[in-house]
C-alpha cells in the first residue's frame, strides 16, 4: 500500500482547523493517534506531536490502511 504524500496537510490548513478530532477510548497514556471526518475524506495525525501535519485520505485508502495495520504490515 503506498500513500500520497499530496494528501497531506498542516494542521494550520484553515480547511481542517474545524476539524473534529476523536481519539479510541483505549487511548491511556496520551500517545494516540487521532481521526477526525469531513465527509469526504479521512484525517488522521499524532497526538503527541500536532506540528508533524496530519494525512487525509479518501474512505477506500482509510479502510485499506486499517487492513493493512490489522494485518501486521507494517511489522
């Protein structure tokens, strides 16, 4: 699975800035990754670090990415 680093954006990006970011309720410690929802698309960014950008995705690449974390790809 490849992603496209064209779907990134900052998270200063007055297009997602109204985002509403929602993190798992398995999330203990803090260090979590965060997805919000703008209709259209997927965000996903790191709690701990808001500057690194976040990375949208369309809903077919979101449900691939998923898969591909279940299935141990990225070891």
């Amino acid at each position: 699975m490849m992603l496209d680093a064209a779907t990134e954006t900052s998270p200063l990006d007055p297009s997602t800035a109204a985002a509403t970011w929602r993190r798992s309720s398995y999330c203990a410690n803090g260090a979590c990754v965060e997805v919000a929802l703008d209709g259209h698309r997927v965000g996903i960014r790191d709690n701990k670090d808001l500057t690194a950008g976040e990375l949208w995705l369309s809903p077919g690449e979101f449900r691939a990415f998923i898969a591909a974390v279940r299935n141990d790809f990225f070891g």
